[in-house]
C-alpha cells in the first residue's frame, strides 16, 4: 500500500507546541519520535470499512479558549449534563481541547486522588504520567493515528485513585468542541491501584454545524488488583467530525473493568474497544449502544483478550441503524492458551430502520485453550412491519411506532448501564436522534 | 355525537395477486353486535385485517367507509383515530415498550397537543379495567405482550379495547385458545363496551363465544363472501348442525376461498 507520506505538522511546529505549554522533556521526545513513526505508518485498516476518502486531514490544531469562572457560563444544555449536588462536585470541563474548569472535593484531594487535565499532569505528575502514557496500553505505532495522537496530544485527563480508596462519587469529564474545526486530539489516563474503586464518566459533544474536523482519542484504564473501574461515555461529535476513538483497558487479578458506551456520533466513527483481561479472575463488563443516521458509516470493534485463568468477559452491543447509515459491528473475544477456566460471551444486535440502512455484525471467538466457555450471539434484521402495523392500528403514527420501537430495542443495554448520568444521557442523545 | 357506521361495499381482497375476498358487502351500526362465521380459508381474518390496513393485504376493489369517511385512504393509523379497532388474531410482541407506556401514547395519539391524559387519570382508568379483566397489576409494566401466554394476549387486545373505546371494533378470533374462565371475562369485557355508539364485528369459528356475547347479527361467509346472514339462532343451528346445510343449501362443494364452481 502506497502511504501518503506528507504531514501538516513538522518537528518545529511540535516542538514549539510542546514548549509553550512547558512540557517536561520526555514528552517532547516522544512526541518528536511519534512525528517522525506518523510519516513511515499505514493508515489503520479497519475490516469491512473503507476509509481511504475519510477526512483525517482538515482541522485546526492550536485552538486557545477561555477559561470559564463558574459552572453557570456553560450553555444550558451543557449545563445540564453536570450532576447535582455531591455529584456536580467532582469534574473537568475541556473547552476546545484547553482546559477551562476543573473542581475536585477537598475529601477525594486529601485522600490522594487526583483529577486533573493532562497538561497539568505532565508538569505536576510527570513521573507517574510518563509510567502510563502510551506504554502498556496503546502502543504509539500501531498504525499512523496512534503516532499523530501521540505527537499532537493537545487535551485529556489524568485520574489516578490511591491503593484501597473508594470513590463513592462519579468523576466527570465534559470535552466541550465549541469551534466546529478544531481538532481534539484527547488523552484520558485511568489508574486505579489495588483495591480502590472509581466511576468516571465522560461527554464529547460538539456544537457547531457541518465543518470538517477530525477527534483522535485514546483513552487507556489500568485496573489495579481487586479494584474495579466504571467507565461511562456519550459520544456526541457533530456530523463534520470523523472520528477515530481507541479506549483501552488492562486489568489485573482480581480486577473489574465495566465500559458502559453511548456511541451517539453523527459523523464517520472508528471506535476500537480493547481489554486485556490479564490478571487470574479478571471481569470486563461492555455495553455498548449506537444510532447511526444521515449517511455516516461506522466501524465499531470491542475486543476482549482473556490472559487470566478464570477471567470473565461479557459483551452486549445493541445499535439501530437509519436513513442510510451504515456500521459494522465486530466483536472479538480471545481466549489465549493458559487462560483456564475463562468464560467469554458476547452479544450483537443490528436493528435497520430503512431499505438503505445497513448493518453488519461479525462475532469471532478466537480460542487457544480447551479448558474454557465461550459462546455468541449476532442478529442483524430490518424493524418488523407487522410491528408497525400493530402499533400504527392504535393510532400511533409510523414515526412515533418507530421511536417507540428504536427505544424499546435499545432498552434492554440502556436500562442496563450501570451509571445512572450515563443512562440518562444516552436516553437523551437517543432521544433527539429518533425524533 | 355521530352514530358510528361502518359500510363495506363490494370489497375485494388479494394477497400476493390471489383474491381471498370476492365481492363482501356488510354494514354495522352503533349499538349493534355482528358475528361473521365460517369455516377455516374462508376469508375471515383477511376481512378484519384488510379493513385496518394490513399490508400484506391488497384491496383491489370496492368501498370501506367509516361513518361516511373513505377509510381505504387513510394510513393505519388514521383508521384507528377515525375510530376503528382491531383485536388482532397474533398480536405481535414489542420488546422494550411497556404496556402501559404503548396505551398511554396510543390514547395521547387520538388527543390534540397539551391535551394530554393526565397521569393519573390514565393509571386509575388502566387500573380498573385490567381489574375488570382479571390482569394482576405487573402487566402494565411488562414489554407488550413480550412472553404472554395466548390467554394473555387476548386479555391485553380486550384491554386495549377498553381503553381506547373505539366506535367500530373488529375482534379477529379473540376466542381461539382461551379456556371457558378467560372466554368469559373476555366476553364480560367486549359486552361492558355495548352502547348505542359502539358497533362490533366478532370473528370467529365457535359458537361458544356467542353463548356469552349475544350477536344481533350472524353471517356465513363461505369462498370470500357472505352467503347467509341471520339473526343469533342462526349460529345456534350451526353450533347443532355444522356448514354442511348451508353448502348443500347453496350447492357449494368446497367452502374455502378458490374452490368456487
């Protein structure tokens, strides 16, 4: 395959974008080194969708905001988003990639947590981000993206949770892309030590209208032993967005990861899922809902590696295609040699509301272990007329048949996400696109 | 408020280019319970579920018109806001939408905006009527008919039935499958709707429905037509006696629909 090689960004450019924000120097070098990896990579190849015509290149990088002095300068619906009373205590708020209102409780500071934007991370907890980022969760080089991410980083969050500390209440992140062309290069850092216990939840939006611009994000989860991370998401990039979105997770003995995904974007999305289930008797938990419209195409990927004797992994994806959107859904589960006794189970399912709609839901188990239980379901299907037909005969109209019957598919995950803010959004998001 | 009529005139009915009804005439009037009978392929539930718009079903000819309104050109869901109901054969199972969830919106459908059934209007009404039908109180929250027994089913079409209170109601085979204790509360159910506004049309196979629903009107129909009508001591003699005097009666080998001399 022929790369295009030319970037927009050179050494200088990234060099003088690092030393303004008075990065330390081992970000620098990776970020240099990551330049030069970006131009000699290939594109990632996701199966089954082809990107070659997908906009990776046209977006503003350098993008400044202000900062916002309190919560009530946000717009309304934004607003909206941010929990109540204890809730609304604990939260990061990115505008245009920058920083701009942070707020974390007295109590969860002075028990060691820290919750901060990632610029603030690498000046105030260089040795700890450097231990995590982009070492053993996404690797730099994986393919040209990775290394672009890596060399434009320009927003995301560091949270790190102390051996044996519960954080009772969620922790929010609201990445909040005012200007339609800037471009989020977005880090989010989740390490949870031994025994502790988080819940992070996080809301990309953009406002803005049709203009292009690109959001490459990575996020990477460490879950210590015995310790369990809750992470929620409501994807909401505007339709001008492509999107590429890896979130990443190792887990250790004992661990439990739960991503409860509402992936909402309304613009060509790549979204790759992995976890690494590596500890003896690890959990993974993933719930992911998807309304595609317009005529966006979207590659999804959750992928579940079993290293642990005795890991668990469930996997349930519901996503309603309409207009003429169309995804593929792909869900791996491998069960590597050595992981005795581990269970993986996995569930797929494509609603298409429309003759142009499409869906594709590929479910594979990968097995190199005999002692194990696996199993999958997929279903791909067109909404039911005689559905419609029985609903429209108590006077409902077609459309609102329709929403009732996207709501009702989409129930039994959204119902499910085990973080309340999530589910409320999710409904939401849901909500406006079905309408 | 206008006395609900119901006219079909020389309706035809095809399915997948095959013409199951050939030329039905009927007409229903408020107050007035009608029995169309008749033996299994005779054209029944096609006329039900043409009539509401199924589509699967293509009419070919004819008029259907609801108090005088042309209900052929209404979309389904207009049929039903013009005042139709059908009490589906198979009701079909709605995963995710609650029951109570589907009522409230169809009754909410019929009303103009910020008119809305309130709340507790619509639980006390739905209450009492799933009472009346002996449904314990978790099927208003459980998905619509997700998982229902046949029994079931035919209590939640009456429900609605109760709830919507249309002018014209055509309940397709809401016998079939019930034991004699749910025929009867179904039965209690369809009569409590009896008033000079509300016209019925019961299909149906047995006779022991119309022991418990007193018809004001039976007809046979036989190879997509009506060949016989009386009044309920007509589906007596038939409970007695079968179809087989109507066909020699007629001169009709084979009742079901193409068999025709």
């Amino acid at each position: 395959m022929s790369v295009e090689t030319k970037l927009e960004f050179d050494q200088e450019y990234v060099r003088k974008f690092s030393q303004d924000r008075q990065e330390p120097e081992w970000l620098l070098n990776l970020r240099l080194k990551a330049l030069d990896a970006a131009s000699e990579l290939p594109m990632p190849k996701p199966e089954k969708t082809k990107i070659d015509k997908w906009n990776f290149n046209s977006y503003k990088h350098d993008v400044s905001a202000q900062e916002i002095k309190s919560l009530d300068e946000l717009p309304e619906d934004i607003k909206s988003l941010v929990g109540k009373d204890e809730q609304a205590g604990n939260l990061v708020v990115h505008r245009n990639t920058t920083l701009a209102f942070k707020q974390l409780s007295d109590d969860l500071r002075e028990k060691g947590v820290i919750f901060t934007d990632i610029l603030t991370a690498s000046k105030e907890y260089s040795d700890l981000l450097e231990k995590y980022f982009m070492t053993e969760g996404v690797k730099i080089d994986e393919h040209r993206l990775t290394a672009l991410h890596a060399a434009l980083m320009n927003g995301g969050t560091f949270l790190y949770v102390p051996k044996n500390v519960d954080v009772e209440v969620p922790l929010q992140a609201l990445y909040w892309q005012e200007d339609a062309e800037a471009g989020l290069f977005n880090h989010v850092i989740i390490v949870a030590e031994d025994n502790s216990r988080v819940t992070y939840v996080e809301n990309y939006f953009s406002t803005g209208d049709d203009k292009e611009s690109v959001a490459n994000i990575i996020a990477e989860v460490f879950v210590g032993q015995n310790a369990k991370v809750s992470y929620g998401s409501v994807d909401n990039f505007a339709k001008g967005v492509t999107t590429f979105i890896s979130r990443r997770s190792r887990v250790s003995r004992d661990g439990r990861i739960e991503w409860s995904l509402g992936q909402m974007n309304d613009g060509n999305t790549i979204s790759d899922n992995i976890t690494h289930l590596d500890g003896n008797g690890s959990t993974a938990e993933t719930k992911t809902v998807t309304v595609g419209r317009g005529d966006q195409k979207q590659n999804f990927v959750n992928r579940v590696f079993h290293h642990g004797q005795n890991s668990e992994s469930n996997l349930l994806v519901h996503g309603v295609m309409k207009d003429s959107a169309s995804s593929i859904f792909n869900g791996i589960t491998k069960i590597e040699h050595g992981a005795k006794k581990a269970f993986g189970d996995q569930t797929q399912r494509v609603l298409m509301m429309s003759e142009k709609a499409r869906g594709d839901a590929n479910p594979i188990l990968l097995i190199d272990e005999d002692d194990v239980m696996a199993g999958h379901a997929a279903s791909v299907g067109k909404v039911d007329q005689l559905q419609l037909f029985y609903m429209m005969s108590r006077g409902i109209s077609r459309a609102e048949a329709e929403r009732l019957i996207i709501h009702g598919f989409l129930a039994p995950v959204v119902n499910d996400l085990p973080i309340e803010g999530v589910q409320k959004r999710a409904t939401e998001v849901i909500e406006r696109k079905v309408r | 408020m206008s006395a609900s009529n119901l006219k079909i005139e020389n309706l035809h009915v095809s399915i997948e280019g095959k013409e199951i009804i050939k030329g039905l005439d009927l007409e229903i009037n408020g107050g007035e319970i009608h029995a169309v009978m008749g033996p299994n392929g005779t054209g029944k539930s096609t006329l039900a579920s043409a009539i509401m718009g199924h589509p699967k079903y293509e009419i070919t000819e004819g008029t259907v018109t609801i108090d005088g309104k042309d209900l052929l050109e209404m979309e389904v869901d207009e049929r039903a806001k013009a005042g139709l109901f059908l009490a589906m054969q198979y009701p079909s199972e709605v995963s995710g939408v609650t029951n109570a969830d589907f009522l409230r919106t169809s009754i909410n459908a019929r009303r103009e905006e910020g008119d809305e059934i309130s709340l507790m209007k619509f639980i006390k009404k739905m209450d009492e009527k799933m009472a009346a039908l002996g449904m314990g109180e978790e099927f208003s929250q459980r998905y619509l008919n997700e998982g229902f027994s046949g029994g079931e089913k035919k209590r939640n079409e009456i429900l609605q039935l109760m709830m919507l209170e249309p002018k014209i109601a055509i309940l397709d085979e809401i016998d079939s499958g019930l034991d004699i204790d749910a025929l009867k509360v179904v039965s209690q159910g369809v009569n409590s709707m009896r008033s000079p506004e509300f016209g019925c049309l019961i299909i149906t196979h047995y006779q022991r429905l119309l022991n418990y629903i007193t018809p004001d009107k039976v007809h046979v129909i036989m190879q997509g037509r009506i060949v016989k009508s009386g009044g309920a001591e007509l589906a007596q003699r038939l409970e007695a006696e079968g179809y087989d005097w109507i066909k020699e009666e007629l001169g009709i080998e084979d009742e079901t629909v193409g068999q025709e001399a």
